[in-house]
C-alpha cells in the first residue's frame, strides 16, 4: 500500500498522520454554556456491593431501555492524562487493553524510527515500550487465554500478518496472510478476537479498489486459518457489503456480528482516506456464523437523506442482548461536521431490527461531538458497570476536538469531557477510540493530537474518573463445567471465596490482580463474585456457562418419541430443537437431563439445547422414522 506523504518543515521531516490533514479541515466553533452537572451513579462504599446493590445492577442492565435521545452537556470530569507521546516513543495510540498484571497495552501507528510500537502502561502512567514495529499495528490487542496479547499488523505491500507479543516484548508473527490464495483479500486493519470456542477471528479489507473488498476468518489453536467469506460485491449495487474496517464481536448466540464500511453504493456515501484513496458505499451489519452462514442485517442510508447514517463503525453486545454502535456519516447535517454528515448512535437486535437513538450534533456548535467519516475508525461503544453506554467522538465539542460521551438507559446523551480544553491541548485531541474500563472502575483511553511540537501532539492515555467502583472482569465470559476461568481484578491477595451465582468455585491466586477458577458442576449463567479482604466485587457482566449433550435415547423414533437426553448445565433451558429449525416439547428434569418431544414433520438431525449461557448441539443425529 501507498506510505503516507512526508511533509518537510525547515531541516526537519515527519509523517504527516490523519490527524495532520482532519486540522486542515477544523473551523472554529461557538462556545456555549454547561448546565448543571449530571451525578453518576456511586457505590456508597467502594469495593463492597450490597445484595439489594447487585438486584438493582441485575435488573438496570437487563431491562435497558432506550428511548427517544437528547444531548446535554455535563462539567467537566476528572480526566488525568497518563502519557503524552512526543514520536521517539510513538505517535498515534490504539485503544487499550487491561493485562492480567493489571497494566494495559497496546500500540502506535507510527514512530522516529519505527512504523509504531507495542507498549505498557501503568495505571499511575510509566510507559514502557515493548517492541519497535517493522509493520503497522492499526488496531488494539487482544489478551488471549494463554496469557499473551495477539493483532495484526501491515506491512507496506498491501498484505499483513497475526502476531503474538508476550507481556514482557518477545514479539512473534504467527500467520503470513500472503501465504495465502490473494493474500487473504485485502490488508488487515482491524483487531482480532478469541471466540468461545477458542479460535481467532478477524477481517480484512480490500481498501475499497482491490478485489476481493475483504474477507472474514477464522485462525485456530493449531495455526490454520480459513477464510469463512469473501466480500466479493457480487451482489447488485454491492449489496452484501464491502471493506470491514472493524473488529468483530461474538454473540452470546455463538454467532459472528460486524460492519463492513462500504456497499450499498449511493452518491451520498463517497469518502476519502488519508491516502486519497475514494471509498463509495454506505456500510451494512452482518452476522456470520462459526461455520460461514452469511446474512445481512442491515443496510445504510434505507431512510431519506440518510438518516439512519452510514460509514458503520465497530459493534457491541449490551446486557439486554441487541448491539450498539455509531456511524460516521449521516444523520444530521451541519456545516461544521462537512458534507458527509455528522453520524448516528443506533441499535440493532440480532434479528436484525434497526433503530436509531441519536444522530450528533442535534444543537449549534455540535457540544455532543461528532465523527470525521473516514474509514480507518476504532470508534466503538462499552457498557460500563451503571448499565451505561460510553463512547469518544473524534470531532467536536468545545475545542472541536472530540469529546467522551455517556448514552443513559433513558435515551440520553451527556457529555463528559471535551478534548483541548486547554492551550496547545496536552490532553490530546481527536480520540474515537473505544475506551476501556479497568476493574478499578475508572476509563482508561487513548487520544491522537495536533498542534506539532507540543505537548500532547502526538497523542495521550487519559484516565477518566466518575466515581464507579472496582469489579471483576474475565479474559473469556463463557465456559463450561470444570473449565478453568481466567479473572481479573484488584486486591485478590487474601481473597476468601469465589462463587458462581452463588455456587462456590475452587481458586487459586496467582497475583493481587489475577486468578483462576474452576466452573463448579452445578453453576448457572450469571455474576460471579469475589470476596477479597476489602469486601465482595462482583464481576461486570455474566460468566456464560455452556450446556453440553453427552448422549441421548433413543437414537430414533417416529414423531411423538420421548428422547432422553443426558448432559451437563441444563437447568436454565429455553429451547430444544430437532434439525435446529424444528421447536421440540421438553421438560427439565435435572441440570444433567432433560425429556424432549419428536414434533410432527421434523425431518432427522441433531439434537440442540439452548440454555441462558448459549447453544449447543448433539454429535450425532436423531433418525426419524415413519
């Protein structure tokens, strides 16, 4: 691929990064006045959740509603800035992810003397650069279950690879996309995964001119990758999509969700990247499933004007089961967000119900942000421990600069911070990259900048700070009986008791902020909770436990057949099925049993138990006879 033109200043010569060319495009903006501040919600008593605390969390996180949204603005929070790069050590920082050591990670887009860095970061700010990149990294880590950190990386000829980086810098390529027919189809710009069954997926794009428009794949244990789709944009008008950006994100359905950035092609929906290169197409949201089922959910700019928006950034998966996320484009159109529009908040749920929640910039002066529609975006939404959607736009507020959102249960938008707010912005500016809360309970992100030569210019790590308190988190939220779980946290040393929706669990520590446990046998999906000397922290999402089918009888029979069927986790069962399509009659009779009906008409075919922790499916088949 092309490297980014070098822009010459007197002796001195740097790599002009997108951000260079976003100032070019910065006007000025009103100022406006800040109501009164919005309180978050606290614990009164940090590290110690109560019984009526945690019902109140349960139920907040399940119900989730949303509704019509408005945009207010909040004082200003407390935002600490951790790092500010200044090139020698990187330039341009990923978003974050917390180690096992309790120190987060991540990378630089480029560098002095390297195309970026992989790096660490303290909670109270020493930064310590791991490796000096030969390729680009242009998205996060992931943190794997064998401890390490994975992503990929692209080199200068259009192709890519998968690394792995241990915690201590030893830097590996694990898997050559270039060995590969076409070289996968594109060039790895996004993060990687690791799925519940173990294996890595990830996507490619084809930059929106070579063919393939981009893949989707699958990297197991063994170090095989197999491509599940091509974005061939086949399709009429390239319907099917076209250029996936971003990462992907895996159900609690066991299947595959994600955004391609182009297809759809509309005059409306052209952008251009900080090479120049065009990119046509309004974007779509798709599900995948493990064995490369492809469907399109949904597809942009279907509303007059684009209202629903377009450019789709990367998904999430909130508590109440449907996916968020933010478009670059569309939505609301004002001078100061450009031609292509300022970009919505929507929903979607897995079946593929679309609503959108708020379209930025709905006041003068855009004091709720708004993106810069290019295609190289991490912006992503999370769900913090008060049930609420967080987020960082990468333009506008006060400084035009960017700003760090909150989206309430009750439709609202607030803003919480406004990048460079301050002279020469040592905070950074131009974030729209996911941020991260740490189990201490605070929001850790990254920023890039402007204004060459000062501080902050080549980009930040923040902390924002709103009074949420610490919890625990897994490196793998799902898992069956007498699986090891991974957890992360603080204060572990000492720690007295894990349990499992209430079910005990054997333990071992392995530092103050991390350990291990073993899924007892009769645990349900649910929170899990730690009790430390300083009191119980509960985790801040529920641990999935996975039913399993380890036999059933008998193995045929005609319609109406009782079929016993043996296994584990079958308590919380919603649903069995014959051939998966075909609904089958059934009663619980134990976590290890469960009594099914053969319906009339269902043909043979595997036996599948869905439960609140997930789905799974017999090895062998049910025969249906006449």
């Amino acid at each position: 691929m092309r490297l980014p033109l070098i822009v010459r200043s007197g002796t001195a010569s740097f790599r002009q990064s997108d951000v260079a060319r976003r100032e070019s495009r910065r006007i000025s903006m009103t100022m406006f006045q800040t109501p009164s501040p919005v309180t978050p919600a606290v614990n009164t008593r940090p590290g110690r959740v109560s019984k009526n605390q945690l019902d109140r969390w349960k139920v907040a996180c399940t119900v989730f509603l949303l509704c019509a949204a408005t945009a207010v603005v909040a004082r200003a929070q407390d935002v600490t800035v951790l790092v500010r790069f200044n090139y020698d050590n990187g330039s341009g920082p990923s978003p974050l992810v917390q180690g096992t050591d309790g120190n987060f990670y991540g990378a630089t887009w480029t560098a002095a003397n390297s195309l970026g860095t992989v790096f660490s970061v303290t909670p109270n700010g020493t930064l310590t650069t791991l490796h000096n990149n030969s390729d680009q990294v242009w998205d996060g880590l992931v943190l794997a279950t064998d401890g390490n950190f994975y992503g990929t990386a692209e080199p200068n000829d259009f192709a890519g690879y998968i690394f792995k980086i241990t915690p201590s810098g030893s830097f590996t390529p694990v898997d050559d996309f270039c060995s590969q027919p076409n070289c996968f189809g594109g060039a790895p710009f996004a993060g990687l995964i690791q799925a519940t069954d173990g294996n890595f997926y990830g996507t490619t794009t084809g930059l929106g001119f070579s063919s393939p428009r981009g893949t989707i794949f699958k990297r197991n244990a063994g170090g095989e990758v197999t491509v599940l789709h091509t974005f061939s944009c086949s399709a009429p008008n390239c319907s099917d999509g076209a250029d996936p950006w971003g990462k992907l994100v895996e159900g609690t359905d066991g299947n595959f969700y994600g955004t391609s950035f182009g297809g759809i092609n509309n005059k409306q929906c052209i952008a251009y990247d900080s090479y120049l290169f065009q990119y046509s197409g309004c974007g779509t949201i798709f599900r995948i499933t493990p064995s490369g089922r492809f469907t399109v959910l949904h597809r942009f700019c279907t509303e007059t004007d684009c209202s629903d928006g377009f450019f789709p950034h990367v998904l999430m998966q909130a508590a109440d089961g449907s996916f968020y996320g933010t478009t670059g484009g569309g939505g609301i159109y004002d001078p100061l967000c450009g031609p292509l529009g300022c970009g919505t908040l929507f929903k979607i749920t897995p079946g593929g119900v679309f609503t959108t929640l708020h379209r930025f910039c709905a006041q003068a002066g855009c004091p709720d942000g708004y993106f810069g529609n290019y295609p190289l975006q991490r912006d992503a939404l999370i769900q913090a421990t008060d049930c609420n959607l967080y987020g960082a736009t990468d333009a506008g507020g006060t400084s035009n600069a960017g700003t760090i959102f909150k989206f309430a249960t009750a439709g609202k938008l607030t803003t919480l911070y406004s990048f460079c707010d301050q002279p020469n912005c040592p905070d950074g500016a131009y974030s729209g990259a996911a941020l991260t809360q740490s189990t201490d309970g605070n929001f850790y992100g990254t920023a890039w900048g402007k204004n060459p030569g000062t501080p902050g210019a080549r980009g930040t790590v923040f902390k924002l700070s709103t009074g949420l308190g610490p919890f625990v988190s897994f490196i793998r939220n799902s898992g069956k009986v007498g699986q090891t779980v991974q957890i992360l946290g603080q204060g572990f040393t000492g720690a007295t008791r894990v349990a499992f929706r209430g079910d005990p669990a054997p333990f071992s520590i392995k530092s103050d902020t991390y350990l291990t446990a073993t899924v007892p046998a009769r645990a349900t999906t649910g929170y899990v909770a730690v009790t430390t000397l300083s009191g119980m922290l509960q985790s801040n999402q529920k641990f999935r436990v996975l039913p399993q089918i380890t036999s059933f009888s008998p193995t045929s029979g005609p319609a109406g057949t009782s079929v016993v069927i043996t296994g584990k986790s079958f308590t919380q069962a919603t649903a069995v099925s014959l051939d998966c399509k075909h609904q089958m009659s059934f009663a619980v009779d134990s976590d290890t049993q469960i009594t099914a009906i053969v319906p009339t008409g269902a043909p043979s075919g595997k036996i599948g138990v869905t439960t609140a922790g997930g789905r799974t499916e017999s090895a062998a088949s049910f025969t249906v006879t006449d």
